[in-house]
C-alpha cells in the first residue's frame, strides 16, 4: 500500500492507504496474446473499433475516433494507477490488436492475514469491459483470453472470486459467460446507466476459488483441437 501525505490540520500524524497499482503483466496463448493498454494503441484499436457495431449494441466500446480512443486509453491508466483494475489490448495469434479486456474492481479485504499478501494483490476481482472486432469472434480466442485471465487470478493473485457481469439483455454474453462455467448470482436491477443510455438491468456471475479447477479444466479442454481418428 503506498501512504498519502499526511493532513497539515492534524495534531497527529494520518495517513490513508492508496493501493498498489497491479503489475503490469502480458499473458500469452496460442490464439491470443493480452498485453497491458498504452497509448501507443490508440490506431490499432480505432482500427479494430471500425466496421459493423452491431455485436457493441450493449458493451462500451469506443468510437473510431482518435479522440474517443484517447479517450478510453486514459480512463483505463487512471484505472490502473488507483490501483483498480489493468486493462489489455487483445491480440491475435499473429499481433494484430483485435480488442481490448480488463481486470476492474480489484478488492482488497481487511483481513487478518493481508499483511502476509503483496500489496498489489486482489483478493477479488472482476473480468470485463471486454469487446472483440467481427473477424475475432467465434475464433477460440475470446475463451482463451478467459482462461489467461482466469488462470492469472487464481494461480497467481490467489483471488478467492472473480465476477463477471454484463447488461441482463445481452443474451449472447450471457450464454458465452455461461458456457465458460461461471455460476448466475442474481440480477441487480436498475443497476446503471447502459452503454445506449437506458437505465441497465446487470446479470451478475462469479467462479470462486473451489469452483476454479474444474472451470479450468473444462476451459482447457475446450481449446484442444478435435482429435482425429484414422
């Protein structure tokens, strides 16, 4: 945790703790690569942004517009430095930014034991802001990006629960999320405000740290190309 400068009203010293931004990483697989957002990507993801929009009717997706990627690009490093969440630019197997995805959310619980963790570490965290250009979709690598980022949090963070949401409308996120295993909590209604400026119903869903196992052994299982029978 890093420390605030203390209030210069105070009698006493008193400091808040800010947490720590979580380390830049780049997750690789065959299908895709995610790599920590830069503003270097501002073309690359106008690029993938452009053509038919209608698969973002529900998601926030940026505008192929330079300034509205800039923009995105600078919400999602102010995310970062508050030490909330670490978007990626989403790659494909041959480098080319298809889309983007993000750890958010990050929560730190007051527990006993948080001292023995690093103090980046969540103890959960939500996957999402997630979106794909067309020729991305349907390819392996929107599961892949799941199982990279999946294994990441509870393999390497230790995460005891990561959520994943998405507007109750949205029937083919929903299905995708339902498909990688993660359980349906419930519907918060009127929840936000959504990306076409309705008042937003949000499906919310979690894989927790036991259900992680199987959920990834399935995932992985998912990836393998069919067997051939001669």
């Amino acid at each position: 945790m890093r420390n605030l400068p203390t209030c210069q009203r105070c009698h006493h010293e008193y400091r808040v703790d800010v947490p720590s931004p979580l380390p830049h990483v780049a997750l690789h697989g065959a299908h895709c690569t995610l790599r920590p957002i830069a503003s270097d990507d501002r073309d690359a993801l106008m690029a993938a942004a452009e053509g038919n929009r209608g698969a973002f009717r529900y998601s926030w997706v940026p505008t192929p517009d330079a300034n509205d990627v800039e923009r995105y690009i600078d919400a999602a490093c102010a995310e970062h430095a508050a030490g909330a969440g670490l978007a990626f630019v989403t790659c494909d197997s041959g480098g080319s930014v298809v889309g983007s995805t993000r750890f958010m959310n990050a929560e730190r619980w007051a527990t006993p034991d948080r001292h023995e963790r690093p103090d980046a570490d969540p103890d959960a965290i939500e996957i999402g802001s997630t979106w794909l250009t067309a020729r991305a979709r349907r390819t392996g690598i929107n599961t892949e990006a799941k199982l990279l980022m999946l294994a990441h949090a509870f393999e390497v963070w230790q995460v005891r629960r990561v959520t994943i949401k998405t507007d109750a409308r949205n029937a083919m996120s929903r299905r995708a999320i339902e498909r990688l295993g993660a359980h349906l909590d419930g519907v918060l209604r009127s929840h936000m405000r959504a990306s076409d400026g309705t008042e937003r119903d949000s499906a919310w869903y979690s894989i927790t740290a036991a259900e992680w196992p199987d959920v990834g052994t399935r995932l992985r299982a998912r990836l393998l190309p069919p067997t051939t029978h001669v």
